[in-house]
C-alpha cells in the first residue's frame, strides 16, 4: 500500500517553499554537511523526487539516491538531468541496499522526509536501521528525520486540509491528509495523501494515495540506533515539536 506511484507526480506540492529547489534542501542540511571531507560519498536512501540529492551533488559530493518507489527515482533522475547533476539513481528498498553496496561505503548516509514510519513493525525498523549502518564507514553519520508519533497518535483519526492554496508550476492546489489511527503503537497505521489541483477554469484534478505506516516513539527509535552500532550524537527532539532531525554516527 505504500507505493508513492501516484504521489511522485504532484509530490512538489507537499514540500515547503523553503526547501524547494536543490539547493534550498541541501542547504537546511549544512550543520551537518560541514562536518563531511571534501568529495564526500554520500547516500540518500528515501530520495523522494531528488531536491535533496541534486543539492548534495551540487556542493561536489558523490551521490547515491535509492527510493522504493520506481516512480521516485525516476522524477530524480529527471530532475538530475535537468540540473546535470551527477546523482546515480537506483530502486531499491532499505533491506535491499547491502546488496548493492559493500559495507562502509559512504561518509553519510540520509533517511529524511518522514520516510521510516514506512518500515512494517519493529522488525522492519531495525532491519532498515541495520542497512544503513553497514553502509557507513566507521565514523559516518546517519541523518534521519521523523514526525513526533506521540503527538500524531494524541490526535487521534482526522481529517488535516490546508487552510491555504500551494501554487507549483503554474497551478494551485489544496492539500488534504486523513490520518487512520489504529488502537495500539504496534498496529499498522494509514495515511491518506490528497493533492487537488485547481486550474484557471475551475477544475480540479485529484490524486490521492492510501500509505501504510507503523509508528515509534522517540526512545524506541534512539534504542533501535544503538542496537545496530549507531550513536546518537545530537537530536532535535522535543515532545511538543511536529518534527525532529537525529544525527547518528557509526561506533
């Protein structure tokens, strides 16, 4: 169910106007790309459709951008070909990343964008997690960002529609979230993503997509990290904040 093949194609219009353009995404990352040598490996293992990997390549880093979806990678390598950036693209899903890669591969290592709630249960959590490790060289650093779960799940089932219009290439659209909330932590959670684009005549063309997710509180997930040789060396987690950014690196 979670596929993002629909979404891939309106997914600019679920991005902030501040990390829009390439360089606009890489650059909210720069406390922690200082800390990278000069032409840095670098994997960014839920691309999305490639703002943030077409910035890194910018900066002269050797880029990697893996998604699950096909339709994702797809958009990333358009988008680096329009920018004529250097990104090799692949699909591939978190498990599946140690075999394309040898162990300790890259300095760093992205999973932004909310993107680890996807993994199914605890078990899929820590497989991801364990993938991504064995990717980093001793000393690289996982960037992973995440929604605070222990406020969506205080919320309870909704419906979220933007209270304003999101104007991308020319046209504007509505952008509408209905949260499934199931009854315990562990149980699969949904998501539904609408984006209704609205023309100059007045139509409106929608596409939706139902995710899949399984939620984790914020120290289920620091103790998962050190269960596959991470260590958290900063985080901006705070339990009132709708997101939060940890920075973990290879033991």
């Amino acid at each position: 169910m979670t596929s993002y093949n629909a979404l891939a194609e309106v997914y600019e219009w679920l991005i902030s106007d501040a990390k829009l353009t390439p360089a606009e995404f890489a650059a909210s990352f720069d406390d922690v790309l200082s800390l990278l040598p000069p032409n840095a490996h670098v994997l960014d293992c839920s691309c999305g459709t490639g703002q943030l990997a077409v910035g890194l390549a910018g900066l002269g880093m050797q880029v990697v951008a893996t998604d699950a979806s096909e339709a994702m990678v797809r958009r990333t390598a358009e988008l680096s070909e329009e920018f004529r950036a250097p990104v090799r693209t692949l699909r591939a899903d978190w498990q599946e990343l140690p075999d394309h890669f040898d162990d300790g591969t890259f300095d760093m290592v992205f999973c932004v964008g909310n993107s680890l709630h996807h993994a199914v249960g605890a078990r899929g959590r820590v497989a991801a997690l364990e993938s991504m490790s064995r990717l980093l060289r001793r000393g690289g650093r996982l960037v992973l960002t995440s929604r605070t779960w222990e406020l969506v799940r205080a919320r309870g089932s909704r419906l979220d529609i933007s209270d304003r219009l999101v104007r991308r290439n020319g046209r504007n659209a509505v952008v509408v979230y209905r949260w499934e909330i199931a009854s315990h932590w562990e149980e699969e959670h949904h998501i539904e993503i609408a984006v209704a684009q609205v023309d100059a005549a007045g139509s409106v063309l929608v596409r939706s997509e139902l995710l899949s997710c399984w939620p984790y509180r914020y120290d289920e997930l620091a103790a998962e990290l050190h269960q596959v040789g991470l260590r958290t060396e900063s985080s901006t987690y705070n339990p009132e904040a709708e997101n939060y950014m940890v920075v973990a690196s290879k033991v």
